[in-house]
C-alpha cells in the first residue's frame, strides 16, 4: 500500500509541474514546445482585405501577386515555424493606403516573371461588420496600374 501512495504522489507532484509549466514557461521564454501562450486571434481583428488582380487575360492568381490571405488566427509569423511570404497584408485586419497598394503592385508588376503585364486591374474589397450581426463587404476599390508610371 506504501508503494502506490508514494507512486501516487509522485504523480500528482508531476501533474501540479506541468501546470506550473504552462504557467511559466511562456512569460519566461514565449513559446517552447509544449507550452504556447495561446496567441490565436488574440490581435483581434476587426476587418481585412480580399484583393483580386486582373489583367487583359483574365484573373492572375494571388499568390503569385502577393495578395493572398496568410492570416491563420495567429499574428503573422508567430509561432507557426514557417516564415510567411512577404504578402501585402503583413498585419492583419489593416487597410493599407492608395500608395502602399500601388507600390506593392508596381513591385510586382516589375518582377521579371510578370513581363507579359502591361498594366493590371486591382479590386480591393474591405471585409468588416456591417452592423453588430453580420460581416460583409464594407468598401470596395479599384485601381489601374500601369508599367510604365
């Protein structure tokens, strides 16, 4: 009987660790697995982007403008062991201004693997609650870029 009480308390001594653990080993040194701070959604977001990317053949992928979403519940980059493309939206839920949108595509347009593009079509829909039940589209833009500007 002595034995298993010991075997018992050893237990519990190593459960009440781990919980300490998971506790402290995320203020001291952020996230080491197994421990997270649990950092998902905490930015909370409040609105985000959908960019579409047009040009005289039709819709380009996203990806390959850098306009994609990579947004996964976690602030970008944190945690996930991956680093993300440097995509438009680097902080998620923020509206970048006219300019910074045009620079990043006229970025793009520039690379030698977009030389067929003369010009391209950016739609830009601005994703948010439209009142305190719903999201939805809140404000759509649109530009024309050019090569040459």
């Amino acid at each position: 009987m002595e034995g298993s009480t010991v075997r018992s308390r050893i237990a519990m001594f190593a459960a009440g660790l781990l919980l300490a653990a998971n506790i402290v080993v995320p203020l001291v040194w952020g996230d080491v697995y197994p421990f997270t701070s649990a950092p998902m959604f905490r930015d909370c977001p409040s609105q985000c982007c959908d960019y579409c990317v047009v040009a005289e053949s039709g819709e380009l992928p996203a990806e390959k403008w850098l306009v994609q979403r990579v947004y996964d519940g976690n602030p970008v980059g944190y945690g996930v062991g991956v680093r993300p493309p440097a995509v438009i939206e680097q902080q998620f839920g923020v509206v970048h201004e006219d300019a910074a949108v045009r620079w990043h595509v006229e970025q793009r347009l520039a690379a030698p693997e977009h030389q067929a593009h003369e010009s391209v079509d950016v739609t830009r829909r601005v994703i948010g609650p439209v009142d305190g039940q719903h999201v939805g589209v809140i404000r759509t833009d649109h530009w024309s870029i050019d090569r040459d500007r």
